[in-house]
C-alpha cells in the first residue's frame, strides 16, 4: 500500500498527470493496477480486476469537479527491468529464520518524503525533485512486483501539516516496520537513527552525507559517500596522473580551507603511499581579488610547472566564489592548459555555463552521475515522459535504482539484510553501490579497527567534459 494525502490542485497540460502522482492513495503490491484519483478528498476506487493499461494510454481529464485518472503502466517499458537476474525465492506462508536470515513473505517499508503535498509547485525545483524520486520508486516497485517479490510502501509526506515529523515518530518507527527510507532533513535523520537503533530497523538515507549523524548503529546505512571519501577520491585521481607540485589547491585563506588541504596532503602522504606531505600546493585567493583586477592568479599561472587546480568548495553557500575563481582563470589563463577539479557543486551549478567546462577541462568527483548517452537511460527517459508527461530528473533514476537494489536485498537476506551488503557490490542504471562498515568523525570505537559506526556506500566517479558532454572517466 502506498499512502499519500490529497490536498494537491490540478495544474494545466500534462503537468496535471504527473502532480497527481501524489494523490495515489492506494497501490498494491501484489496486483495488476488501475489507480483512480481526484481531487476530493474522499478515498478513490481501487480497482483491482482491471488489466494494466498500455504505456501512453489516453489519460481521461473531465470536466468540473475535475478529476484525473492515472493509469500507471511499465509493461512495455524498454530499459532493462532487471541489472541482476531475479531472485528466485520459494513460498512462504510465515516468517522463517532460515540459515541465520529472518525471511518474511512480505515486508512494510515506510518511506519519509519531503512532498509537500499540502503546497505543491511544480516550479519548485526543491519540492519537484523529491517528486521525481518517487515516480522512480513506483516505477521499480512494478518491477520487483513482477519478479514476485512482496512489500507494502506506506509513503510519509514529511512537509504536510504543522505537526513535526519528530511527533509523528512514535507511529513511524514501530513493530511492522521493517524498514524505513528518508528522512531528508538533516536533524530528522539524526533523530531517526537513534529510534531506529533503538527499535532494530534499517534507516536507509538517500540524501543525506555526513559522518557525525550516528555512533555504533549497525541499522544506518548512508547511500551517499561523505565529504572526505570525495576529497579522497580526488586524491586518488590527481596523485595517480600528476606529480609533486603540479597540482595547486586554491581557497581563501581561512580555517576551512586550511583544513581541506591538510586533508588533502595527509591523504596523499599517508592513504595513498606516497612519500611526502608536501604534494600539493595551497594558493590562497580574496573576493577583492577575484572581482577587481586581472591578475588573481598571476604568480599560479606563471609557475610552469602546474598542470591542475583542485577547488575543495562543496557547499553552495560559496558558488559564487568558486564561480568566480573559474570566470578569472578562464581569463587570465590564455593559451596555457589546465584542468580543474571540484566537487559535485560544480557540475550542478546553474552559474557554470559550458565554455567554462571545456576552457578549464574540467573533472568532477560525483555519486549519481547520468550518462545520457547510456541506452537504457535514454529508454528509461522516454518511458518516463510518455507515463507522467515530465522528462525524469536525475532523481527518478536515483529513487529507481535505490528502491531495486534495497528492495531485492532485503527480500534476499530479510530485516538484517544490510549486514549483507559488502557482498552486494552492484551497478544500476545510474548508481553503483559499494556499501562498506564506516566510522564517524566522533567515533567511541576509534582505535577499534574491528568496530564500525554505520554503514555507508562508498563508490564515487570522476567525470570529465570532452567533446559537448561529460563522460565517466576509466
């Protein structure tokens, strides 16, 4: 069952068809589907005995009191249903502890979504995001409904109402679930750990990355790497192509910065083998600097020896300054090549126009990139329009790869099933995971090198802009 409160307005064109996704009040798992909403707030009709309609079957708007029909259907979908084969798995009338796996023939998983469904505005891309994850888990939910696996989703819409989410915890976090996603804000996810650490459910967080969210909690599994695996993995990168000296780290001059590249040199020095701490080279700039003269980074740029420029900056409170730290060097830097590597900000940023990409050869470290040029992305974008009249952002294949892979691991390896993940190395549409035991910042177990705090995925990209796009780099 998936459950979400209607108080949404209809919109015109085919945005009607995709806001009410989040009017589904009822979907089961376990049956072909025809789902009816409208705009009143009484329960549609949920009609079993119907077959599935076909992808971009005529979608029935009629007229006052409007009411909209959604026939959801990925029958005939093109993209590949299945990265692994399914898993086959024999009848079960009860929960069996089988071979040290606690195995249930269905499972209750509770999903904690920022929709605002009390508000929505699909201009909002903050909102429309979390929308487009949740049109890729129903999409994946038909799949594993296929293969024969069995859940009940009740969906949470975080935002709706004035009741915060932590006064709703109690009748979240409960005996029948077996397994929560979400939440997106930073405090709630904090506060979810622990009661879920407490209760003995995984928390499955899609968002968030952070390694002070919890201690000693074998039920949290962080699905995006933390700010240090990606300075890492620049690291790995730029260490393994360069040598001592060539690469400038470039920041303002203050405590974070300093930090980032002592980070950096230690990484260098003691992660990675090399035999000095000294690899990489601080270059400290000003805002009055970057905005007033031409030469910003003259005495960088006159070195002959660099070749690349590390900017640490990952939050978007400095886009503006990295943005224009990437507008001088691409004017002073004239005839001479150089690379320029950053975080996933960069990639992201609405700022950076594409001839900054190619002038600066610029590579990014990031967790969820899209291949457009990848065949079943391109299928999976083209059903996605024809379904729900939007082109999928990168969350909906986010939420599509996510809902799969956990989907198939916990009917594989039951409640406990994230103890088993280091075995489940996998690559889906969009994402890969490489799930391995972490330790937070502020870890009690420290000097325990066989404890751990959470769980988290591990498996980061650099991409490369060559020709007109980016590309994966080998």
């Amino acid at each position: 069952m998936i459950s979400v409160q209607n108080h949404l307005q209809l919109l015109s064109g085919n945005k009607i068809i995709f806001a009410f996704l989040l009017m589904i009040f009822l979907v089961s798992c376990g049956a072909k589907k025809a789902v009816t909403s409208s705009k009143t707030k009484d329960a549609p009709v949920y009609d079993s005995s119907k077959p599935k309609p076909n992808v971009g079957s005529e979608k029935d708007v009629t007229s006052e009191p409007p009411k909209v029909k959604i026939k959801i259907d990925t029958t005939e979908l093109k993209y590949p249903k299945s990265p692994k084969p399914p898993i086959v798995v024999k009848d079960k009338s009860k929960p069996t502890n089988k071979g040290g796996l606690l195995l249930k023939d269905s499972y209750n998983i509770k999903m904690l979504i920022p929709l605002n469904s009390d508000g929505y505005n699909p201009n909002e891309l903050s909102q429309s995001r979390f929308v487009h994850f949740y049109a890729g888990v129903m999409i994946a939910l038909e799949i594993l409904d296929d293969e024969g696996l069995k859940f009940t989703v009740e969906v949470i819409d975080t935002e709706e109402g004035i009741k915060p989410l932590k006064d709703k915890s109690s009748d979240i976090v409960n005996e029948d679930t077996d397994l929560i996603i979400g939440p997106f804000d930073r405090d709630d996810v904090k506060l979810f750990a622990e009661l879920c650490k407490e209760k003995r459910i995984p928390l499955v967080s899609p968002w968030q990355t952070s390694t002070k969210i919890t201690n000693e909690n074998p039920y949290y599994i962080q699905m995006k790497p933390n700010l240090k695996e990606h300075f890492l993995k620049l690291a790995q990168s730029t260490t393994s192509e360069f040598k001592k000296g060539e690469v400038y780290i470039v920041g303002k001059n203050n405590k974070e910065t300093n930090s980032w590249i002592s980070y950096f040199q230690d990484a260098a020095a003691d992660k990675l083998g090399m035999n000095t701490k000294d690899f990489y080279i601080p270059y400290y700039v000003t805002d009055d600097s970057l905005s007033l003269g031409p030469t910003a980074f003259n005495r960088l740029l006159k070195n002959s020896k660099v070749k690349a420029i590390i900017l640490p900056n990952y939050s978007y409170v400095d886009e503006s300054f990295a943005y224009s730290c990437l507008r001088r060097l691409m004017a002073e830097k004239g005839g001479k090549q150089i690379i320029v590597y950053g975080m996933p900000m960069l990639y992201e940023s609405e700022k950076i126009e594409f001839d900054y990409y190619h002038a600066l050869q610029m590579r990014m470290v990031m967790s969820d990139f899209v291949d457009e040029n990848q065949a079943d992305i391109r299928a999976f974008r083209r059903d996605f329009l024809d379904l729900y009249g939007e082109i999928p952002s990168p969350d909906a294949i986010k939420g599509y790869d996510l809902m799969l892979y956990i989907g198939r691991n916990i009917w594989k390896y039951g409640t406990g099933f994230q103890n088993y993940l280091e075995d489940e190395a996998t690559t889906y549409m969009q994402s890969t995971y490489d799930i391995k035991k972490a330790k937070s910042e502020d870890s009690p177990t420290a000097n325990d090198p066989d404890a751990f705090d959470y769980y988290e995925n591990k498996h980061l990209d650099i991409i490369e802009f060559r020709g007109t796009k980016f590309h994966r780099r080998n």
